[in-house]
C-alpha cells in the first residue's frame, strides 16, 4: 500500500528516480539502475572473471608437475574466490564506484544517505553475493562432482538462489540483499561532456575568477565530484544552493552569477587538487588537512 493513499485514489507512477542529498544539502535526483541492466553488468564481470581464470588455470596447469591435480584443484578455488571477491570490491572502492560491467552499462554504486561510499559498505553489499549465489552454485558443483546429487537439495539450492536474483524485482528501489545490508543504491551515471569541459564555452567569452589558496583549499576531491554533478544535473536551485553555501564558507559576496561562479570555482578547484596529487599530496574531502599543508 501507498501511505495515505485514499480508496479508489490511483496509484502515483512508478519512477526509477529517486532523491539523492548530499551532505551540503544538494539534492542530486539520481536514477536508479533498472533490474536488466543491473544483470547485464554482472554478466560481464562474471564473463572477464571466467576469462581471467581460465588464462590463469593454463598459466597454472604449465607449471606444475603432471600428478599435481589435487593442488591445482586447491589453487583453483583459492584463485577463484579472491577473483570474484577482490574483483567487485576492489573496483566498486574506488572513485568509479563501478565494476567493469557496471562502468559498460552506465552504473554505478553510491551510499543511499548521500555520503561518501565506504569500504566497510562495499565489503558488506559484496560479501552478500557468497550468500546469495556462489555458496548454493558452489554445492550444486561439488554434488556433481561427487555424482551424489540429491533431488530435494538440488532444488532447495535453485530456489535459493532463485529468491535471491529475483528479490531486486521484488522492491521498487531495485535493491538486492547486498544492498539493503551495506545502505547502498546502484544508480545510472549521466552520460554527459567530461568534467574538464564544464563551462568551457562560457569561460572563453568571459575572464574568469580568480580564487586565493586558502579558498580552494576549503574542499576535497568528493566535494570536486559533487559540485560536478550539480553542474552537470544543471538544475538551478541547486546551483543557488551550493554557490550560497561555497560562498558563505569563503567568505565571498553575491555577484548574482551562480552558474559562472560554480564554474570558475570547479576550474579552479580541479587545478588546486591536481597540483596536490602531482606532488603525493591528496585531499579526499573537506575534512582532511589542506594539500598546501603536509598532514
């Protein structure tokens, strides 16, 4: 049931979009990843994986001895879980929050409170994925290597992994169990110009403005990536909302261009970080040490 929805009253249109509030109260309006695509990605990390194990098993097989199928067995299973574990935390960890498959498919994973995604998210939302599908595939596997197959637990396992890969078409936010564990969405990235080329044009037919250190160095790189969303949604009472709040922190007055102001400051802000790293100096969020300061 819809909350407060009165008899005879139709239904309000399913929609993948949902809100999305960062932490400097910027509603980012995200779309979720529909349940096709989210299958698509897995797919084809499961197909690169495959490739990867069966390159490495040859690799493998070569150097060993001939009657050393029992440690290629073991190596095999070792190999494959830390391929299948490392493969999607690893990737979802970084600043892509995507896999391969999922980057192929225009997807990405975010934390569903609007902070930064967390590792301890990512290993939760993937350590479920053992539960849901590799434990009930992996005793299917051994009963038929074993030729001892049991009716009743075959089944129990199909259903088992059934409930999980059918559960994202069972909640309208699209969520597997991973998901609801580590507070995470998977969500469909804008498909837009490169973050380099925000404003561009604007900025050749205007001069641009000029930011002191101590104002750059008021934000990170995950405030880098928010105020690049909000320039790339383009919806205006964002932009009024992160150039007040920019401008309140810096100390800064209303010129009454927000969009000009965010761009000069973007700009500015992706040079200051740049310089940063190129030095091995990185500043992940506002909270860190300024990169002008050695933490």
């Amino acid at each position: 049931m819809w909350p407060f929805r009165k008899r005879g009253e139709p239904r309000p249109p399913r929609t993948l979009r949902r809100s999305f509030v960062t932490p400097e109260g910027v509603d980012l309006r995200l779309e979720l990843g529909g349940a096709g695509a989210r299958a698509a990605a897995f797919m084809l990390d499961a197909f690169m994986m495959l490739v990867i194990l069966i390159l490495v098993t040859i690799a493998v097989s070569y150097l060993l001895e001939s009657g050393k199928s029992q440690v290629l067995e073991i190596l095999w299973l070792l190999g494959f879980f830390v391929l299948r574990n490392g493969w999607f935390v690893l990737f979802e960890i970084s600043g892509r929050g995507a896999t391969p498959g999922k980057m192929a498919l225009g997807l990405r994973v975010v934390a569903r409170d609007g902070a930064p995604l967390t590792g301890g998210a990512v290993i939760a939302r993937n350590a479920m994925r053992e539960i849901e599908i590799f434990l009930p595939l992996s005793f299917l596997a051994y009963q038929a290597s074993q030729n001892a197959a049991d009716a009743f637990l075959v089944i129990f396992a199909l259903l088992w992994t059934g409930i999980f890969l059918f559960f994202p078409l069972m909640n309208r936010d699209r969520l597997r169990i991973g998901d609801l564990v580590g507070g995470t969405w998977v969500v469909q990235t804008a498909r837009t110009k490169l973050g380099a080329d925000i404003g561009a044009d604007e900025a050749i037919a205007r001069a641009r403005r000029v930011f002191t250190d101590a104002t750059l160095d008021l934000y990170g790189v995950y405030e880098l990536q928010t105020l690049e969303e909000v320039l790339r949604v383009g919806r205006p009472e964002a932009i009024a909302t992160v150039a007040a709040a920019v401008r309140h922190k810096a100390g800064l007055d209303d010129d009454g261009d927000d969009l000009g102001f965010l761009t000069d400051y973007y700009r500015a802000l992706c040079v200051r970080l740049e310089r940063g790293m190129m030095l091995g100096r990185r500043r992940d969020d506002k909270f860190a040490p300024a990169i002008g300061r050695r933490a």
